[in-house]
C-alpha cells in the first residue's frame, strides 16, 4: 500500500474524531439530530483545525443513507463517495484557484438542480474570502434564495474579509487553536499507533510549533519521524523546529526570582548565540511570566498553555517568588517592552529588561528592612549608603529619611522635589544642578530625543544611574566597571545623536561625560543637611523611592550613639 501522509491518514471522519472543537461538534451534531439545517454555514478560524473535514463529516451526516446523522456510518455508498471525494452531490471547491466570476456562475447554474442520489446537495467553498467581488455577487443570488436541497459550508482563515451580506446569511462557527496539551495527546496516540518512537518533550515542542494547528502538527510529526527513521529525540526537535523550551523560561524566571544576574547574562547570551530574535523571545516570556501570576492565583490548569508537567514545575518556582514580586516583576518587564520592541539593539534591551527585574528581590530586602520585618544584624551591609570611615573618628552613616507623598505619581517616583514627572517618563533618575527651570523634564526631553535617532541608546540612558545637568555639562553616571555606554559613545553615530539631543534640549555647547558612581566622601563634620540631589546618585536610595513612592527632604548623618 502507498505512504500515506499522516496529515491525511489522521484526518477525522466522524465528530467523534475531531480535535479540540467541542462546542462547535456539539452544535452541529445536534442541528442534524433535529434536523434544523441552516443554508449556508461559515466556518472560521486558522488553517489546519479541521474546518473542512469537519464540513464533509456534516455532509456526510446529512447524507448518510443510515441517517440523517449526528454521526455518520462511514460504510454506506454515500458516506464512502464523499469520503473518497467522489460525491457528485458534494462540491469542493477551492475559491483561490476558483474565483473568476464565469466560474462561480456556471456553479450557481449548476446548484439549481436537485441533488443526484443524496438527500442534500453540499457545496464546500474553501477559502471563501479570496473570491473576487463581482464572484461574492453572483454567489449572493443563491445564498440569499437557497433552494431547499441546497446547503452552503464556506471556510475562511479570513471571516474579517467576508462581505457582510454574505455573513448576515451563515451561521458562524468558529473554530479554535488546539490548546497545546490537547495537540500534545493528540500526537502521542498518533505517533503511538503509527509506532514512532518520541519523548514528551519532543511532543511538547512539536505542539507547540503547530501553533494550535493539528494538521501542521501531524506534518511535523511526520516529517521529524522520517527524519529520524521511525523515532525522533528531543535534540532534532528543538534543532530543526527552533522550539524554544519553556524550561529556558522557567530557568530566567527562577534567576530573576533569586537576583542571579549570571544566568540570565548566560541564557541571553545562548539566545543570541542560537538566533532566536529577542523581540519573539521576550513576548513570549511576558506571556510565560503571566501563566505564573495565574497559577500563584490557582489558575485552573487545563486553561494553560503548557503541559500539566510543566504547570507544575512552574507553579512551585511561582509560589518560591510569590504573588506580590510576581507582579512587580511583571510590572517592570512591561515597561521595558517597548524598548525591546523598537531596540536596534533588540537583545541587549531583553538583556537589560531580565537584569533589572533581577534587582527586585534586593528592593524587596530592603523594603523588609526599613518595614522592620528583618534584623539589621541579619542584612548584609549596603556598601552604597557608607561612607568611607574617615581615619581619625568613628564612620558616620548619611540617614535618608523617607516620606511618602500620598500625592506621588504611582508607579514612577517625583525625584526631584519640585514637579512630579510624568508615569511615562522613561529616565529612571534624574538630577540637576539646578541651572534649568525644569531640570527633570529637561532631561526626560533629552532622552526622548535620543530615542528617535537611537533607542537602543536611549534605553540604556534611562538605565543609567542618574542623568545630572549642571553649567552646560550633562553627567552621566553609570555603575563603576559599567563600559557599555562609553563604548557605544565612541560611535561617531551614538555620539552625534547624543550631541543633537544635547543641543536640542539645553544649548548646543553642551557638553557631556560619563561619571562612574562613587562611594561617597565621608561627611563634613556638622552638615546637617546636605543636598538632596547628591543622594539620588546612588542607586539603592533611587530603589527605595521607586517602592516607595516618595521622595528625599533632607539627609542627615546618622548618630552612632
Ligand atoms: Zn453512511
């Protein structure tokens, strides 16, 4: 006996068979149980769900010399032609190589006579949405008259390029993605009757390259069992289907959980190095991200998109971050969505949007620790809030004080306590000299116009520590050690755009440079107070005012005694 593709081989023959349509299966078993037949049907949804084999199993119910049907016999002569595709009484037909207006009308000619030897005469028009305009004219005549015998099933991947006088007269079914674990089983009692040895993993990623697709899914299945001669391992199916394993994702998030900034420089690295486009990448790990959220929530796991297995090795990485740091989480990487989007630099700025979230455990540290949930004795020390012990007397710490504006913007800290910013305001820290009437916005303005010669700088600006406009000089102060910046600057374009923006927003001779963040100088001996804008310079103050909301008054040094 010739191969038959599987595709084809799997492709259902009764309702029974039909993957992952319940609701539309139901409706229609039952409008032919009761015999209430519409004329035409529309089936709508995207390649491969079944949406013509389920219309020849209706033709078939409809036919059948043992029904009409709610489930055909398959065995009469009937059942067997329209099978076979041998039925004179149902027409195929495929409107993209079908849709001159001669053709569709010779068919409509054709329509008006009753059916041959069935009870009904069934016209199945695929891809009904590519017919021509002077073709969905000549068709309307008989949808909008129907002789009785006369039934209409049309499918489009497209229902949005139907004309609606043809839509006011279907009944629509739509036909939903396969949801991945139910692809999965599916392929695993396919693969098992047809013997082809394969790994769950291999299944999960197979799924999930279909895409809610069976019939694509089945191909694949195929095509990766010919490959390997009857078995398929997991390598050759993340190799040739470019399935990215959730257990990437899953790694990051428990790296983003734990503050690991190795792994996630690691994984991106891996990303990079395998081609994966970080745009896809990130999107997808928003969504993984969420399944988590839902999970910490007791989200009911057959609506997931992922196996029971890894719902639950998911679930417990969740439920170690918790719902609050989830959501924050979540919260942060949403911001940094755009910037990936739109990045020339694409993976760098996933790069910088997985390390940020990294950061969250340590300002989750210290808002337990000013919350006094935690023994100072028990946190490390913050190197950033000491200052160097002066040799001669004891070290006295700066003491922020804190005070939540109940005003403040939420999301998005008033760093300055003159006006607030606004929450879109992408600079994570502004400071100035004060030589500028409004110095936050001025350097909000100055890292938008970077960004619309230069996003992937532009983001990374609005990483740096802090951005401090003072007597014609922009500071811009970055981690010590942190060369990326200084690198990406001596590029005759980046410094250009950088210089426009400078010129554009303060004067055009502006200059600029790039400070590393110090530890800083040992207080003088009676300054009470000094100026706030010298503690924004440091990154663990800015993280406490991001949770917080609020904003520094005043800094004092901390009496030991
Ligand atoms: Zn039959």
């Amino acid at each position: 006996m010739a191969y038959q593709v599987l595709a084809r081989k799997w492709r259902p023959q009764d309702f029974s068979e039909v993957i992952g349509q319940e609701a539309v299966v139901t409706a229609l078993r039952n409008a032919v149980a009761e015999q209430r037949i519409a004329h035409a049907y529309l089936f709508s949804g995207i390649r491969g769900v079944g949406k013509t084999s389920v219309a020849r199993i209706l033709a078939k119910g409809l036919n059948c010399e043992r029904g009409p049907a709610a489930e055909p016999c398959n065995d009469c002569d009937t059942c067997r032609e329209i099978t076979a595709g041998s039925s004179f009484d149902v027409i195929e037909v495929d409107a993209a190589t079908y849709s001159k207006v001669e053709q569709v009308r010779e068919l409509t000619e054709s329509l008006k006579y009753g059916p041959a030897h069935a009870r009904f005469k069934v016209v199945i028009l695929d891809e009904i949405h590519r017919l021509s305009r002077q073709a969905f004219d000549a068709l309307l005549k008989i949808v909008e008259e129907p002789p009785d015998h006369l039934v209409f099933i049309f499918a489009t991947t497209e229902s949005s390029a139907v004309p609606a006088t043809i839509l006011s007269r279907c009944q629509e079914f739509r036909f939903r993605r396969v949801a991945l674990d139910q692809l999965a089983q599916h392929l695993e009692m396919v693969a098992k009757r047809e013997e082809i040895s394969v790994g769950r993993s291999a299944l999960r990623i197979i799924a999930q390259a279909g895409d809610g697709s069976v019939r694509d899914a089945i191909a694949l299945l195929d095509q990766l069992a010919t490959f390997g001669s009857g078995s398929i391992d997991d390598g050759d199916a993340v190799r040739l289907l470019g399935g990215l394993d959730q257990r990437v994702f899953r790694d990051v998030l428990t790296a983003i959980g734990a503050g690991d900034r190795k792994t996630i420089a690691d994984i991106t690295m891996r990303i990079e190095e395998q081609g994966w486009d970080p745009r896809f990448v990130f999107g997808e790990f928003l969504s993984y991200c969420r399944m988590a959220l839902h999970l910490c929530l007791g989200a009911d796991l057959e609506r997931l998109e992922t196996t029971r297995e890894e719902a639950d090795a998911l679930g417990a990485v969740a439920k170690a971050i918790g719902y609050e740091q989830l959501l924050r989480t979540l919260n942060l990487l949403l911001q940094s969505e755009m910037a990936v989007r739109r990045s020339e630099s694409a993976a760098l700025a996933l790069e910088i949007a997985w390390l940020r979230a990294a950061e969250l455990p340590k300002l989750v540290a210290i808002e337990a620790l000013l919350a006094g949930n935690s023994p100072l004795s028990a946190q490390p020390p913050v190197p950033e809030l000491q200052p160097k012990p002066p040799a001669s007397h004891a070290p006295k710490r700066p003491k922020v004080i804190n005070k939540t504006t109940p005003a403040a913007a939420p999301g998005r800290p008033p760093l300055e306590a003159a006006p607030s910013q606004s929450d879109s305001d992408p600079a994570p820290s502004i400071g100035s000299g004060g030589d500028s009437d409004d110095p936050s916005e001025a350097c909000a303005r100055f890292i938008a116009a970077v960004g619309r010669n230069r996003q992937a700088l532009a983001a990374h600006l609005s990483g740096a520590n802090s951005l401090t406009y003072s007597a014609g000089v922009l500071r811009i102060s970055v981690p010590p050690g942190d060369n990326w910046l200084r690198e990406r600057l001596d590029r005759a374009a980046n410094r250009q755009a950088l210089e426009e923006a400078l010129a554009a927003t303060w004067n055009p001779d502006a200059s600029w440079k790039i400070v590393e963040d110090e530890v800083p100088e040992p207080e003088p001996k009676n300054a009470a107070v000094r100026a706030p804008q010298e503690t924004h310079m440091n990154p663990r103050v800015q993280a406490v005012l991001e949770i917080f909301g609020g904003s520094v008054e005043a800094v004092e040094p901390r009496n030991e005694t």
